[in-house]
C-alpha cells in the first residue's frame, strides 16, 4: 500500500523556510479569559486549569486586562516575561539544533487586552533575531477589528497565525461546557479572519460530554468548511479541580478511550481537505492532575507512537 503523506504544520514550515520551526510558548501575567473574569462568566470552561499549563500565571494575579481597560501598569513586566521566556526557550531550542521560531501567545485569550498593549506585546516578540513570526491563541469574542486588521498587516511580512478555539459546533454541547459562545461566534470570527487573509488554525476537543462519534466527525467537517488553514485535535481530558472533574466523579460521562481517540482522528484526517494541515494530533498531562482518562497520562512519546501506529494502519506516512 502506497501510504499518503500526512500535511503536518512541521512540514509546512520546513518547506516554506528550509529549516526546522519551533513554537516558543509564552505565558504573560495580566492576561485573563472573558469567560473567567466575569465579562462572559466566571469559572471558565469546564476542562479549564489554566494554570495547568502555565503554572507562573493566574494564582497571582491581582490585575487583570481586558478588552477596556484604559491603563496597562504591567507592561514593563510583561515585557520583561517576553524577554526571559523567549531567550530562554530559543537558547534550549538552538542547542537541539532548530533555528527559526514563532512565538506563541498561548495561556489565557492572548488578545484580551487593549490594542496597544497587544500590539507592543507582539512588535517586541517579532523583534527578536530567528523568531519568523507569531502564532496567538485566542476566543472568538474577543478578536475586535483593529487587531485583526493589524495582524493581517504583521502577515504581509511575516508568519502570522490566529488560533480559535471552537471545540465543537453544537451549541448543547458548547453550553454544557460553559465555553461562553455559541457555534456561530466561532464561524463568525474565522470568516472574518479569513477575509483579511489571516492563517487561521481550529482547536477541536474530541470525547466531550454527550458526544458521538458522529458529532465529533460533524465538527471537524463544518470548520473544515469554514475555511480553516490548520487544525489542533485534542482528546477531552480531566483535570482534577475543574467543573468537569466534578462531573466525571459524579459519572456524568465516560472520558474518551484510546481505541475510540484513535479511531475518531484517523476518521477526521480522511475527511480533511489535503489543504489543510494538522498542528497537533492528541495533548495530555502527565503529572498527579490528571484525573481521567489514564491514557493522557502517557508521556508524549508513547501517546504519539500510539496515534501514528493508528495513523500508520490507515495509510498515512507520518
Ligand atoms: S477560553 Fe480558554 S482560557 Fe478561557 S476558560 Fe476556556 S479554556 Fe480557559
């Protein structure tokens, strides 16, 4: 069987700049999520512990941003959290050889802030030598005009991504997870950053409560349509004091298994327009947090020989 090669994001950096690209994570103090502090709700998504994956942040935090605030006093120190979170990942980076990089605003709604403020944030990280450009995860209601417009402007020169997390198209869903915004928010946002020509990547969360198999196939294949360039998968795992941990102790659903995440993505991908390309097939949490399910627990390796094996089976050269 001739297997068919699979569109990565690896890949498509490599071809368009020659070398390795490295994401390089950062987290700022100050940033929130609208769905955290109170604008949309309080408590955030039910999977949510954003300190999870950036454990600096959040605990702390006695001044927060959002889309109105008219004074930023923590720039100086964002910035400086920039600086020491750029030069000390792309110095770990190089010595395992990569040489181009794009920084990636990546803990909390990376553009729930004033526009000066993100706009500052964003020129300083393109200011460093190798870095090629910028990749900003954010929420579908809280991108305004001026930033999208901005960022359209920062892509005319360099590697600009906006990531939107929609996790899935059905409203009752949406509303079960306390996500804060419907399907069509979501759809709204990435048209809209489409038409100003941005590259747009989908997050998906597979395996959340009340859905099928078929749900989650019908998710992938909506935003598919809706113009996309890139997709993250993700299975839905429980992190212990969130809302969903309450609920999986409660037996409200069963987490994903293997076999079902496997077989859900492998599907996905086939159905995926070649166009386009995968940023991430699976995520998990390998310390004590993790409360279900165990599989997420798996160190990275492990989890991604399990996925290309079943990617592998379906014809698909990783
Ligand atoms: S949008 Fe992101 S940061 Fe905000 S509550 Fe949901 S998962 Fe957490």
């Amino acid at each position: 069987m001739k297997l068919k090669t699979l569109p990565t994001f690896g890949r498509y950096l490599k071809a368009k700049f020659g070398v390795k690209v490295a994401k390089i994570p950062v987290g700022l103090s100050g940033f929130t999520c609208p769905n955290i502090d109170g604008t949309v709700a309080k408590g955030g998504c039910t999977f949510c512990l954003n300190e999870s994956f950036s454990p600096n942040l959040a605990k702390d935090a006695k001044i927060t941003l959002n889309l109105k605030s008219t004074q930023n006093p923590l720039l100086e120190q964002q910035l400086k959290e920039l600086d020491l979170q750029i030069r000390t990942t792309q110095k770990a980076m190089k010595m395992q050889g990569i040489k181009k990089f794009l920084v990636y605003f990546q803990s909390f709604t990376n553009t729930y802030a004033p526009f000066e403020t993100l706009k500052t944030l964003y020129d300083k990280a393109l200011s460093y030598p190798d870095v090629i450009g910028l990749s900003i995860g954010t929420r579908s209601d809280s991108v305004t005009d001026e930033v999208l417009d901005y960022l359209a402007q920062l892509s005319k020169t360099k590697e600009i991504w906006i990531e939107f997390g929609v996790q899935s198209v059905f409203d009752q869903t949406l509303e079960r997870i306390n996500r804060g915004h419907d399907a069509a928010n979501a759809k709204e946002a990435i048209l809209k950053a489409k038409a100003k020509n941005l590259n747009v990547c989908a997050h998906l969360i597979f395996g959340l409560p009340g859905e099928n198999q078929e749900m989650m196939l019908t998710t992938a294949r909506e935003v598919y349509n809706w113009g996309v360039d890139a997709v993250k998968y993700h299975p839905l795992y429980v992190v212990k004091n969130t809302l969903l941990a309450n609920q999986y102790k409660a037996g409200e659903f069963a987490p994903i298994t293997k076999e079902e995440y496997a077989a859900v993505l492998t599907m996905a991908i086939e159905i995926k327009p070649p166009h386009i390309l995968i940023q991430r097939m699976t995520a998990g949490i390998s310390d004590d947090t993790l409360l279900a399910p165990k599989w997420c627990g798996w160190s990275k390796n492990a989890m991604v020989a399990y996925i290309n094996e079943a990617l592998r089976k379906a014809g698909w050269k990783i």
